[in-house]
C-alpha cells in the first residue's frame, strides 16, 4: 500500500471517533435517565508531545484525567481530560444534584464516563479492524495537566513523537461540557489500525 498522507489518516480516524462517540452517547442517556446528549468530536489532529499541554490550555491548568491502559493486537493507553469546571457539571448532570469532585461519588462518576468513552471508541475499533483490546481497568488522576501527561507517558514508554488527540463535546438539557480525548499509541499502532480499517471498506 502506499505511503498514506496524514490528512488521509486524519479523516479516517475522526470517522471512527464519531462512530465511537455514538456509541458513548447511548450509554451516557442510559445514566442520565435517557435523557437527551449529544456528543460528537469536532477536531481530531496529531499533536507533537510537547505541544500537548498548550492544547489543554497549558500545563499547569488543573485538569480531571481518567487514564486506561488498553493493550491488545495494538496498544493505546487512552486518557480523558476535563477541566474543573466541566468535570463538576458533567458529575452534577449524572448524579441530579451537587456534588464534591473529591467524593466517592464524583470519583465514580468520572471514573464510569472515562471508561465508556474509552470503550466505546475501542469498540469501533475492534469492529471496524477486527482487532482485539482488553483494556485495563481506569484510573483517575486529579492534578495539572503537565504532570497528569507527563505521569501516563513515562508509564506508557512512548515509541511515538505524537498523540493522537480528539476534541470532545457533549451537550445536553444541562448544558455543554468538553473534554480532550487523548490516544497515545505504542509503535506504528496508528498505521496499523488506518492500513486495517482501509482495508475493511475495500471489501
């Protein structure tokens, strides 16, 4: 196959996160009671590690990352990341009233939306390629967001100089939240799973 342009790669891996992003927003109005979200990924783009950060709105902004490690055929770790003040909504629109980022509750809470969004883009995956992912179970990790990406890369040994990155938003009858989903993969991972999924729609 020839050498794949990134823009190429870009279109195709932004088709899957919206594929996964539907799937997430089933589960999500499952917890809210089927009430209504939306959630889709405006911007996808492969980011140079060290211009992660700024895209979060620069590392020393506090930051709630729920990270997974997913390895399988291919391997990615996967980390969400919201702000504060998304975090804090997102938690209030599941539970139905106020709650402390640092209770058991709001753990939980983003705990579970970090693994469904994980997983549902995984699970796009492996349908769309056939691959198999087991991933692990999630951790939560409250701090800014430098410290939060520099913790999962040096657990994660990066063989890549890029993250791939996917810009979320859910909007529901509460309002609009964002987060920064962030697929980190192991070595060619990423060409793997294009070269795979072009193969599936050539069939």
């Amino acid at each position: 196959m020839p050498e794949l342009n990134q823009d190429f790669k870009l279109d195709i891996l932004k088709e899957v996160g919206n594929i996964g992003a539907g799937n997430a927003t089933t589960s999500l109005s499952q917890l809210l009671n089927y009430q209504r979200v939306d959630m889709y990924v405006p911007e996808v783009d492969l980011c140079p590690l060290d211009e992660i950060p700024d895209l979060l709105g620069g590392a020393e902004k506090p930051v709630q990352g729920v990270f997974i490690k997913a390895p399988g055929d291919v391997s990615f770790y996967t980390v969400f990341l919201m702000g504060e003040e998304s975090a804090h909504s997102l938690v209030t629109n599941l539970t139905g009233r106020e709650q402390s980022l640092d209770g058991e509750m709001g753990r939980s809470v983003l705990l579970e939306v970090g693994n469904i969004v994980t997983a549902a883009y995984l699970n796009a995956l492996s349908y769309m390629t056939d691959l198999t992912f087991l991933p692990e179970p999630p951790q939560l990790a409250v701090d800014m967001a430098g410290a939060i990406l520099g913790t999962v890369l040096a657990e994660a040994n990066v063989a890549e100089d890029y993250i791939l990155v996917l810009k979320t938003a859910f909007s529901t009858d509460s309002g609009d939240i964002d987060g920064n989903f962030l697929i980190i993969p192991d070595i060619d991972a990423l060409d793997t799973v294009v070269k795979l999924l072009i193969d599936g729609v050539a069939k």
